[in-house]
C-alpha cells in the first residue's frame, strides 16, 4: 500500500497518530517507524526510548503493509 492509503486506513480505524511515525524515527515511545534505510526500507518499534528493527529490507509499501498489520493483530481487525 501507499502512505496516502495507510494513513487513510489508520485514521479511519482510529489509531492515535502518536502510535506511529512514517517519517524516519521518532522522538516517542511505543511508536511503529517506517525509516528509510539506502535502498530498502524498515520498520522500527521504539519502546522505552529504545528503538529496535521489526522489519528490514522491504520495499516501501511492504513497510506500510508490516506496519498496517502489526496494527490489524494488535487491534484484532478482521479485515
């Protein structure tokens, strides 16, 4: 999926914007980040000011679907 299309699915869902970051790493904890890393992208989960790689070597949008599934688990989506 797009940015355009995750945001979109998020904000429909209802899913605080403080929970997620799609422009690099961010200053806040328990927050998904889509980072762009060379030539791939990843996903990062910050938790107690710690960040840690979930997911490497993605194209774009397999960051924006990991991160859109990681909510759809955590949430209990059934979509």
């Amino acid at each position: 999926m797009t940015r355009d299309e995750l945001q979109a699915k998020l904000s429909a869902k209802a899913v605080h914007p403080s929970l997620y970051c799609l422009d690099g790493l961010a200053r806040r904890n328990e927050c998904y980040c889509v980072v762009h890393a060379g030539n791939a992208w990843k996903v990062v989960y910050i938790e107690r000011a710690e960040p840690s790689d979930i997911a490497t070597g993605l194209t774009e949008s397999q960051a924006y679907d990991f991160v859109y599934e990681q909510f759809r688990k955590a949430f209990k989506w059934t979509e």
